[in-house]
C-alpha cells in the first residue's frame, strides 16, 4: 500500500488498528519500515467493560489508565514508532464524560485536566469536534432518540446477525440499567450535531437534524467557549501552542510516576536540559504530590494550570479538585 499509493504523495497517514499490540504497532509505524506514521490503538477504550462487552456502567481504574499510556509511550519510543494520542472518536462516547470525573458542576476543570495529561505525553494529539468545548453525553431519555444501529440491537435486537444479545429480552436486564449503559457508551453520543450557538439546533442547522442536538447546546457552544477567556478551547489552544514550543514534548524521555496511585495522573518527561513534571487530580479531594528527589530545592516555571488555587509548599505541590498543572524545571 504505501508503496503503490502513499509514498506518492505528501501526506501523513493514521491507521486505525484496534487489538493491535505494542510490537505490532512499532512495525506498522516505524520510520524505517515506511509503512504508517501513526495507529489508533484501542487499549484504553477497553478498560471499562465488563461481561456484556462495550456497554458498561463501570468506571475505568486511573492505574490502569496508566498503566496503558506508559506502556505505548516507553514502547513506541523505544522502537521508532510514533504515538497517536486521543480521548474520543466518532465511535467513543464524549471524554469529559467517560473519562473525565464531572461532566456538570465541575465539566471545565474536568476538560482541562484531561487535556492536560494526554497533551504533554509524546506523539500525535487528535482533538475530536466537540472535545475542545467539553461537549458531554447527550443523555437522551428515549431509546427512540438514538439512531446508531447498535445501540438499538442492545435495547432490543432489530438485526439477525446482532453478535451482542440485548439486554432486555436475552440478557433480562432491566430499562433503567440498559438506559444507563446507553447514556453513558452509545456511539452517537459523539454524533450529536456540532455546538456552535446557543440559537435553535445550536445553530447547525435551520432544518430539521438526523439526530437530535445535546440539550445542553444553550449554554455549551463555540459562542459562549470564544466569550470566555477561561475556557476549555483557550485552554486546548495554550496546549497546543506549548507543544509548539517545548521541544521536551516532542523529543524527551517519559517515566510515569506512582503507577498504582489510583487519584493522581502524574509523569515526568525529561531531556539532556530540562524536566517537565505533569500531574493531574481526578478526585473531589486535595491531593499532595511530593516532588521526585531530583527536583527539589530546584526552581522551575509553572507553565500551565487548570486552577489558579493550586498551593506550591516546598518540595510538594497541593492540586485542588481536579486539579491539573505542569512545571517545567532547568537542569544544571
């Protein structure tokens, strides 16, 4: 294939290859090999199922979370490869929702901070529409409100060759729990319409749209994110502009830190000149993060931060609720 059809032209190519492992991925995209720049991997969309596959109501361990990203970090960057870094597709409910630990009350900080530990990790960050406002699950009512096929084979089988068996009828799992698993893993949770305004159908269309637009659009569009100084989207575009930037998060070394600490997301990611340390809170609850031994008593820079509350003491960091902050330190 690239042979024949990509080297023939300019262009960057993703592919997307789920139950692909770490060893097969190097090959696909190691430079070398001038086969793909970069896979999807699909390991961390699997880690909240549970025996009736996708449509799950259980919550994702952060250790595990982890344990997945520095497996494909350290891996890819061993052997040449390259990383694609994503939190939602077409196909997976909205990330605020899923992965995130409030989509409500704390929805923008919760964006945030899952902006934040993806984007410094190495490789390829993908932005899904919608991910950059903090669009959430629409939480429709009806099972007549969705239209993706396998939603509907879940709730009640409509096709022959359904390979999941509903949940209703086959699996005698009651509405409320099939309504549940709907909201929270149904593929058109990411298909409603694109959020522009708070006017009719969120300004995506005058006519009548093929599925219906997120109820929440009246206080969740492009209009309000681009009034809002704080917003998740200027928060995704300093992101962006630091990845521009800072050459470590490109090219530096990654150590995931207290693997098996199920509240904080921390790592390091470190080159011959500098050390930039990420860490994020994903409980209601202050945490502290002691400094690694090498960066204390060392000065550095906080470059970006979803809480202006965050409290420095000496050698340790306290992140708020949700908190998510990065410091980027010298080395002598």
């Amino acid at each position: 294939m690239n042979q024949q059809v990509l080297s023939h032209y300019d262009i960057m190519t993703v592919g997307e290859t789920p139950h692909t492992s770490v060893a097969e991925a190097e090959k696909y995209t190691d430079e070398r090999r001038k086969e793909l720049n970069m896979v999807f991997h699909f390991d961390h969309m699997h880690l909240d199922y549970d025996e009736n596959g996708k449509f799950s109501t259980r919550r994702f361990k952060l250790s595990a979370l982890k344990q997945v990203f520095n497996k494909w970090q350290l891996g890819m960057a061993e052997h040449h490869g390259w990383n694609s870094l994503y939190w939602s597709n077409h196909d997976q409910a909205r990330p605020v929702t899923r992965f995130g630990v409030d989509d409500t009350e704390y929805r923008v900080k919760s964006a945030k901070l899952l902006a934040t530990v993806l984007h410094f990790q190495q490789g390829t960050p993908f932005i899904y529409q919608g991910e950059e406002l903090g669009m959430t699950n629409a939480k429709f009512t009806s099972i007549d409100d969705y239209q993706d096929i396998e939603t509907h084979n879940i709730y009640q089988d409509i096709e022959t060759h359904n390979i999941y068996q509903d949940f209703i009828n086959h699996k005698h799992l009651s509405k409320e729990y099939t309504m549940k698993a709907i909201y929270l893993k149904s593929r058109d949770n990411a298909r409603t319409p694109m959020q522009w305004t708070s006017k009719h159908n969120a300004g995506f269309t005058t006519g009548t749209p093929w599925l219906s637009v997120n109820p929440n659009y009246t206080r969740i569009n492009v209009e309000q994110a681009l009034k809002d100084k704080d917003s998740i989207f200027y928060y995704y575009q300093q992101l962006i502009k630091l990845r521009h930037s800072l050459s470590i998060v490109t090219t530096g070394d990654f150590e995931l830190l207290d693997p098996d600490n199920e509240q904080v997301f921390s790592y390091l990611r470190r080159d011959q000149k500098q050390i930039l340390l990420v860490a994020g809170n994903f409980t209601e609850k202050p945490k502290k993060i002691v400094l690694p031994t090498e960066l204390q008593n060392r000065p550095c820079e906080k470059i970006i931060s979803n809480d202006q509350n965050i409290a420095e003491e000496t050698n340790s960091v306290v992140l708020p609720a949700y908190g998510a902050v990065a410091y980027l330190f010298s080395i002598d």
